[in-house]
C-alpha cells in the first residue's frame, strides 16, 4: 500500500469516526434529556407551559396584563396594539387580542389563518395563563389573560410565541456536543498519528539509515533494527 493511499485512508477514518461519534453522541444526549427520543416534543411542552415566554416577552405581558385588569377598553385601540406587537416582533413573538369571539387583533408575526381555532376557551378564572397549542406540526407557547371589557364582553389578550423543540435541543445541548467532538478529533488524531508513525514514518526512518550506511560504504549491515 502506497503512502498517499494510508494518507488518504487516515484522514478519511479520522472524518468517519468523529462524525459517527457525533451523531452517536447527540442521539445520547437526547435521549437522556427526554427519556426517549419519541417524548422529545412533550418534554418541551411541560417545560413550556411553566415558561412559554422570554424574559423580555414576559414583561410585555405584565404590561398588557396590567392594563387588561385597569383600563381594558385600552386594548381595542389597534395603534396601541400594534405598538406593543412590534416589540414583540423584535423578539420574535406576536400578540393576539380577542372578544368573545371576535378578532380584534392578530399580529402578522403567526401567517397561520387557523390560529384563533386553537385557542384555549376564556376561562375568566384565570387559573391556567401560561400553556402550549399544535397546529399540525407547529408548536406554540402562549401566555394569556382573560378579561371582560368595560361594556361587560368577554376578552382575552395572548402574548405568543412559536417554538422548535428540536430547535431548542440543539442550542442547549450544542456546547456539550462541539467539546465532546473536539475530544474525539484529538483522541483520533491521537491514534491516527501512532498508526502513521509505526507504518510509515518507520520504515522511511529505515530506509534512511541504510541509505547512511551504503552512502558510508557499509555494505554488510543489517537491514533490520528495533522498534524501540
């Protein structure tokens, strides 16, 4: 075998093996996380109906939560409305605002016409504000309050936000992933190096030292010499 072939086959194995270890130890990650990769959306989904939002999306909530409860008239005004979607918008979230059951504002930010069937029931109680909803295959976290309006009609002011689970298993785990890959390119170049050298570098060594010895005139010395 000619050195560029074990060349090319070490660094071909040393890509092979760092990417099967990668994928290998995703799969673990995920696995350990959930309990099993086909629970990987409901461990989300508990995860989020206790924290659906951001921090920063949390307190635009607060803030329409609080003016629900003072001044709820306050979010029929669609300027207003639009104001606070658009910072909800710089954090990728989209506010929605209904009563009874009519729209009254739907943030651009969901492009889903089958949002408002999704919704949860008013539940003036308020006693579950923070939850997740499927549309197919999308995935979201909602914060919302119930309200009545001044005239006495029932509203509801959500703050929402689409969410990746598999998205969001990725990012947490993706520190872990790239240190657990670079420990397995050292490791493999490691006994890549070890493999090159005993079946390259060494017999290239001995060809040098014989071509001392003739280059020297001796011509009886032994081709062969330890490996130590």
């Amino acid at each position: 075998m000619s050195i560029r072939i074990k060349l090319l086959l070490s660094y071909t194995g040393m890509l092979v093996v760092s990417l099967l270890v990668f994928v290998l130890t995703a799969g673990l990650f995920t696995i350990a996380a959930t309990g099993d990769v086909h629970s990987l959306r409901d461990f989300y989904k508990v995860h989020y109906q206790l924290n659906p939002l951001t921090e920063q999306e949390e307190s635009i909530f607060l803030e329409l939560k609080y003016m629900a409860k003072n001044d709820p008239d306050g979010l029929l005004d669609i300027n207003q409305l639009k104001d606070y979607d658009f910072k909800l918008k710089t954090v990728r979230a989209g506010l929605y605002v209904r009563r009874e059951n009519s729209q009254v504002f739907e943030s651009q930010t969901f492009n889903h016409p089958a949002l408002h069937r999704h919704l949860p029931a008013y539940d003036l109680n308020n006693n579950q504000i923070r939850n997740t909803f499927n549309i197919g295959e999308r995935f979201y976290a909602y914060a919302k309050y119930d309200f009545r309006f001044a005239d006495g009609a029932k509203g509801s002011v959500f703050v929402i936000r689409e969410r990746s689970p598999f998205g969001e298993v990725t990012r947490r785990l993706l520190p872990v992933l790239i240190l657990a890959l670079i420990g397995v390119i050292v490791v493999a170049n490691a006994l890549l190096y070890r493999w090159i050298t005993r079946s390259v570098v060494r017999p290239l060594d001995k060809l040098r030292h014989s071509a001392e010895h003739i280059q020297e005139g001796n011509l009886r010395f032994s081709g062969t010499r330890s490996d130590n």
